[in-house]
C-alpha cells in the first residue's frame, strides 16, 4: 500500500520540478564560450560544459563535441563555477532546541524549516546550492543540522540532502562553547562546567551505544529508544558531523580534546582566533569552516578575530572552508567572504575551493556536489565575471540541470539587490537568542 | 637640575615634533583622483606643513629636494564616513565601552560628543587602516534624541587632537528603532507628538535668547535652539517611506536644517525628497533586511544619486557582530548596483565633504586642503585590493 503512494508522491514531485523550469532534463544543456573554473582542475578559458538528466557529462575545452540535439547556450565573456556550499548557515526560518536544556541532541532543525522561506531564493541569488542549515549556538548542544539542495520545494523532505542513505541522516550535529551557551543552569555557568556537561551526556551516549551493541539485534534485549542517544551514537559511530562554534584559541582547543576523547568528526565553526592554533588545528587533522567580517570585535570573542586566518589555516595545512552565518553576513555576498580572505593573503586557489569542495568535504556530500566534474550533480553558477571582483554578478544558479535563479528575470533580480518587500521572512539576526557568531 | 630638564625637554621637542610638523611630502600615483576634475594619469600631490601645496601630472611637477616620497597605484583623497558612532561605541561591546546611547530619557539633546570619544578606540584604527580620514561619529540612533554628533579625524590621541568640528548634528531617531532599554513612547504618533512638544518649547526659548531676555540656561534647549536657528542639522535615522515623511512634515513646520539617516525606503519617495531637499547619508548598503530596515536595498545609493540627491555614505551603528562597518566596502557594493565606480569614489569624498559642509578642509585634493590621502595598490573598490598608506593632516599614519 505505501509503496505506490511514495512513487506517485515522488512522480509529482518531478512533474512539479519540470514544469518550474519548463523543459525536461533529458535535453541536454551544453554552455559554451565561458570560463570554467571546475575547482577539480585549472581554469578552461572558452570552455564546454554539458549536462544531462541533473548531471555533469562533460567539462572541456573548446573543441569539445556538443550534442546535436543539445540545447546550446552561449554564455561567451562569462565565469561558469560550481554552486556554492555553505556550512553554516540560519536560512529557512528554522528552530532549534529551546531553553529547558543546554543539550538537544534530539532536536531536528528541519521540523521547523519553511521550504517556502525568501531567504532560500536569497541564498540561490548569492549561488549558493547547497546548504548545511543550523541551529543556533545559545546551547552546548542546540540540535540536529540539516544538509539541504536548494531546489524549489513544496517540503523539506525535496530538499534534502541525504548522506546515509541506510540511517537516513541528512545533517549533522551543532554545538558551540565559550559564551554563548554559559547562562543560568540548566545551562553551564563556566567553560569547565560547559565541557563536563558535554563530556557526561557523551559518556551517556557511550553506554546506550554499548547496550545496543549488546543486545546483538536480539529487539527484546534492546534499550528502550531514546531519539537524542540515537542521534548521538551516530555521532560516536562517526556517521554524523559535529559542527562545533568556537572562538577563542583555547575554546578551539577544547572541542578538539572532546572529540579526540570520544572519537566523533569534527568540523571548527567560525575559529576566530585560528590564527593563533592553526599549528594545533592542523596536528589534529580537523577541518575549519571561518567567517570573514568587516571588523574584529562585538563580543569579546570575536576581538581577536582576523580575516587571515583563512591564509594562517591554509599555511599551516588544515583543509578551509567558509560559511555566512547568514544573517551574520549575507548569503547574496558569499563570494565576497572569500575575496576578503584573498585581501588577507590567502590563495586564490585556497579560496574557491572555500567556498566549494572543502565545504562539501566537510558535509560529506562531496562525491554529489563542489567540482565541476563528469558524473556530478549539475549544481553550477555563471558569473558576469571574475569570482572575486566586487563588479561580478551572479547571473544564473543551476541546481541538477535546472536554472533555478536568473537574474535576467526580475521576479529573481530582486532577491539579489533587495527592495520594497522582497524580504518578508524572519532574518536570523542573532540578538535574541543569545547570538549565534 | 633645571637646566637639564629644560635641555632634555627641547631635545625631545624636537625629536618628536620635527618628523610631525616639518614634513614634506611628495605622493605619486599611477591615477590620482583629485575629485576637482578627472582623475590624473602619473600624478603628484604635494604636501607641506599638513596642508596640499600642489596637484598635478607629474610632468608638470618637480619634486623638490627634500620631500619624502610615496608612490601607490591609485591615490584618492582621505574618505569621509559620514555616519558612525565608533569611538562612543567601543569594539568590546561590553557595558563600559558603549557610550552611543544613553538610555535614561528619550530626548537629551544637551549630551555632547567629544564629552565621551575615545581617540584611541580600536575601531578608530580600524577605519583609518581601511582610508578612511574623516568620520561624523557621536551619539547613535535609538532615541527620539539621542545627544549631539561631531567631525574627527581619525588620527590624535585625545579628542581635542582630532577635532574638526565639535557640534554638528542632533541624533533623532523616527519609526519604531526606538532601543527597548528607553522609557519611550508606545506609539509612533507619540514619539512625533513628543518632539513637536519639545521643538515648540526650544521656539520660545531661542527667541528669548536671540531676543537677550533674561532666561535660565538649558543644555538641552540650547541645542535644539542651535537647531532652530540653523548652526546645527538634525540627523535623522529612518527607514520607512511614510517615518521619512513624517520627518519632512516635522522639519517644515519647524523649518530646521535636517538630513536623513537610513532611509531604506527613501527610494519609494525620490520625489518628495529631492523637492525637500534634504539630502541622505544612505544605509549601510549591506545593512541586514529586518525591523524598520526591511525593504533596503543594494540599488538606494545609486538611484538616490542618479536623481540628483546629496548622498554620502555611512558606517552606521552596529550592535553585535561585526561592530563597525567599512564605507570602503558599502561604496564597492553600492558601485555595483547602480552607482557606478566613479560615482561612488565622489560619494566616499567630496559629497560627503559636502554633505557635511566641511569641503573647504577636505574631500579632493586640492592646494589648501587637508594634507588627507589614502593609497591602493588597485580600484580602491575591489575586494581583494590594498590600502597602501593613509596621511592624514600631512603625516603618514599607515
């Protein structure tokens, strides 16, 4: 019975993805003319990228061969990159775990998401296509993350981005330490009391994994189910990414000790104060998403912060990644962040594969998405020119072979530029609960 | 014991003054924008005693012997933020640092700004190591009145070192951006009913004064008497189209020099402004989309410009992360969208000079002017360029 339900439920789904975007994937689209930036290799000048049926079949040279029934788009003068991945981000309007405990390992953030939410097409206008959507940080443990594909979507499940297919886990794990979690109990008070209550709620997690293991499959000997030790031997198992926000360099010390001690993935969030461990960082082989902003200060973690260190991380060998924060900064002006890490030294190279495939890596989602490569999703943006000028345009967002933002459009246009009610959603501005940066 | 005291305090007189005032500056740039005329191709400024003694291409100007010089790629004049509380408003955030809004009433035009500037904040560094030279810096948006504004420049040590001009606006705040920490009004209408009370009790009391009647003195009357007799503007942070009418309504009947602050939806009422004329220091063009702000949009600089309103542009105030803004970067988005590249260099210079009716000291490179230059080593507007050098009053402090 619900196995026909599910098929017409998916069918609908992909007549509705079709008829958005008003042709069938079984054309295929060749762009031609542009300069490719596949991440995956040098730049191709004058370029040919085809796609098929939602994926890559061909990055080339000029003198690729295109299709003869393929729909050509001259897209001469322009810059064709992969779409964006950002791995921390506040779009969609979501929640996370409220005040009655300082560790919600049970809450999922993409029960609340608004998959109709204007701050997705924003994020399409910034070409941004994949998306790693958190809860907040006013918690040790704020709840489950959720990895979305911005496609257009009626439901959050058309978003997801699965990445275990067998557990079905699509997100990973937000926690944060230094100030923003410290509060009147339930919360922690110190930094000490932050870490142990972290350390008890793993070692808690450590018996039920244990309990599991022992029952052997036998159901009458399993432990009763808890939805929050569930999520969290995800993590001991490794399946599930820990995305932790910290600031100060001894606070970056500390999410790395604990994952050490319980053997769990780790992804640094924001890292203002990298610069000064970014020897640490790299010894224990952790990869770190930062932030790049217009000044240091605003709280007292962040007064040390630099836009180095993207260049400080990259010298020292720990793979980079960026993230908005968005409404920290803004998802239309992600490529932006890079650039500032460029102005502060780090490389060119360094910072598109930022704004990409280190991100993907750090989702796991990188055998889908962040190269422009044959047998990829074809999630790509074609910019008005370099990636890094302040005069660039995102002109176009694909995602899976269908143009899903153009800015030639103008019901588009506006969610790049702004104006008289664009924006009607909530933006997550990070002063009411207890701040997220 | 005397003697020696007073040898050793000349000796370091002069070791210390004598780099300070007696330099003599030669700054050449691949382009020199001069924003009094086209930029120049190889160009030269001249600076001597902490003024500009001359601009021109390099062919017609020798460097005389003696001057120290710099070279950069562009050369601009120092940029002028025409909006900001840094220096009040610390980069800590913490309670002893924030002194951009005092939350005891709603209206106290009486406090002044230098009372409560720090010249060595670090955010004050932070904008003069992005060019900027010049900032009207003081007392925030949040309060019906929030106190007085004043022009620094972004260098000195203590406030009286970096003075240009120690009252030039009152901060007002319309629309619902009232902070939650005031006794405020609960309604807009009140908020305008309370202002108007204010406005008609300073009418009475500046014709006492212009009148030389015998009259006890009020701080805060005789702000807002300047006000109403023209010596100061009233700066005006608003964003909606119908909070910004609702300030043209205020300033006609009380017939007050007045520039809007914000105006995120002042692109909504082109018209009623420009017939007004009033000019706009125009939101931080990447300010975040909520509350009042909403509507903003990357497009307001340029469409404002292009209609031939007064724009300069703002820093603004921020409450968390990160801040303070950067005019440099909100000019690049706002170049952009709309404004133009060149455009918005006048925009970061002489309109703002003009803006803030400072131009007769600094804004273009000109003989006379302020000694004030910032140097790249690309568009001053891109990303991934450098700010190479900052003089300010004809000293090299980047």
């Amino acid at each position: 019975m619900i196995k026909p339900i599910r098929s017409i439920l998916l069918a609908s789904i992909c007549a509705l993805l079709f008829s958005l975007n008003g042709y069938t994937q079984s054309i295929p689209q060749a762009f031609k003319g542009a300069q490719i930036i596949p991440i995956s290799g040098e730049p191709i000048n004058n370029g040919v990228l085809i796609v098929e049926n939602g994926t890559i079949t061909t990055v080339g040279g000029a003198s690729t061969n295109i299709p003869s029934d393929a729909n050509v788009h001259n897209v001469s003068g322009k810059v064709i990159m992969p779409g964006l991945v950002d791995t921390h981000s506040h779009i969609g309007e979501g929640d996370g775990g409220d005040r009655s405990s300082a560790l919600h390992p049970d809450v999922r953030i993409m029960d609340t998401i608004d998959p109709r939410s204007d701050t997705f097409r924003k994020a399409l206008a910034g070409g941004i296509t994949s998306v790693n959507v958190m809860p907040g940080s006013g918690h040790l443990m704020s709840g489950q993350t959720v990895y979305l594909k911005l496609r257009p979507a009626n439901t959050i499940e058309d978003m997801l981005l699965v990445i275990d297919e067998e557990e079905n886990i699509y997100g990973g794990m937000k926690m944060a330490n230094g100030t923003n979690p410290i509060g009147n109990p339930p919360f922690p008070g110190t930094r000490a009391k932050s870490a142990a209550l972290v350390r008890s709620l793993f070692v808690k997690a450590r018996e039920y994994q244990a309990k599991i293991d022992a029952a052997g499959g036998d159901e009458s000997k399993m432990p009763p189910r808890d939805i929050g030790m569930e999520a969290l031997v995800q993590v001991l198992e490794g399946k599930r990414t820990v995305h932790n926000h910290t600031h100060r360099h001894d606070d970056i010390l500390t999410a790395i000790r604990l994952s050490q001690e319980f053997g769990y993935d780790l992804v640094l969030q924001h890292v203002s104060e990298a610069w000064k461990v970014a020897d640490e960082i790299a010894e224990a082989g952790v990869p770190a998403s930062i932030i790049t902003l217009d000044s240091f200060g605003g709280k007292l973690e962040a007064v040390d912060l630099k836009n180095a260190n993207g260049k400080y991380l990259e010298d020292a060998g720990v793979m980079v990644g960026l993230h908005t924060d968005d409404g920290i900064t803004d998802s239309r002006l992600f490529l932006r962040s890079a650039a500032l890490a460029i102005r502060e030294g780090m490389s060119r190279k360094g910072a598109l594969e930022s704004l990409t495939i280190a991100n993907a890596k750090m989702m796991r989602i990188d055998d889908r998405v962040g190269t422009l490569e044959k047998g990829k999703d074809a999630d790509f943006i074609i910019l008005s020119g370099d990636p890094f000028s302040v005069y660039t345009h995102v002109e176009q967002t694909w995602i899976e072979g269908h143009n899903v933002w153009n800015r030639a459009n103008e019901e588009d246009r506006k969610f790049a530029t702004g104006g008289y009610e664009v924006f009607r959603g909530e933006v997550h501005t990070h002063h009411t609960d207890g701040g997220s940066q | 014991m005397r003697y020696i005291k007073s040898f050793v305090f000349v000796f370091a007189f002069i070791l210390l003054v004598q780099p300070l005032q007696a330099q003599q500056i030669a700054v050449k740039g691949e382009t020199v924008y001069t924003m009094a005329g086209d930029p120049i191709n190889d160009g030269v400024v001249l600076i001597k005693n902490g003024k500009i003694e001359r601009v021109g291409p390099a062919s017609n100007i020798t460097v005389p012997s003696g001057y120290t010089i710099h070279e950069a790629k562009v050369v601009s004049p120092g940029l002028i933020d025409a909006h900001s509380v840094v220096g009040l408003a610390g980069h800590l955030n913490q309670d002893n640092d924030q002194d951009q809004l005092e939350t005891s009433s709603a209206i106290q035009p009486e406090l002044r700004a230098m009372d409560a500037y720090n010249a060595r904040e670090a955010l004050v560094g932070h904008l003069r190591d992005h060019g900027i030279t010049t900032v009207h810096t003081g007392h925030g948006p949040g309060a019906l009145i929030s106190g007085q504004t004043m022009i620094v420049k972004t260098t000195g040590e203590t406030v009286e070192e970096a003075l240009v001009d120690s009252t030039t606006m009152l901060a007002f705040t319309m629309g619902s951006m009232i902070s939650g920490a005031i006794k405020k009004p609960g309604t807009r209408s009140k908020g305008v009913a309370m202002l108007r009370q204010q406005l008609i009790k300073a009418r009475s009391y500046a014709k006492k004064r212009a009148n030389g009647d015998d009259y006890s003195v009020n701080l805060g009357m005789e702000a807002l008497a300047d006000l109403l007799d023209g010596k100061i503007k009233a700066l005006v942070t608003v964003h909606k189209a119908n909070d910004i009418m609702t300030a043209l309504r205020l300033q006609q009947e009380f017939d007050f020099p007045m520039v809007v602050d914000g105006g995120a939806e002042a692109y909504l009422i082109i018209d009623e402004l420009k017939a007004a004329g009033v000019p706009v220091i125009v939101h931080p063009t990447m300010m975040r989309t909520y509350g009042d702000g909403k509507n903003a949009s990357f497009e307001t600089a340029g469409k404002l410009y292009q209609a031939g309103i007064p724009v300069a542009f703002q820093s603004g105030y921020e409450g968390y992360v990160p801040k303070t803004r950067v005019i440099l970067f909100e000019a690049g988005v706002a170049a952009a969208n709309g404004l133009g590249k060149e455009n918005a260099l006048k925009v970061l210079t002489i309109e703002a000079a003009k803006l803030l009716g400072i131009n007769n000291r600094v804004g273009s490179l000109e003989a006379g002017k302020d000694a004030d230059i910032a140097m790249f080593d690309g568009d001053p507007l891109e990303y991934t360029s450098h700010i190479t050098g900052v003089i300010i009053d004809g000293v090299k402090v980047k």
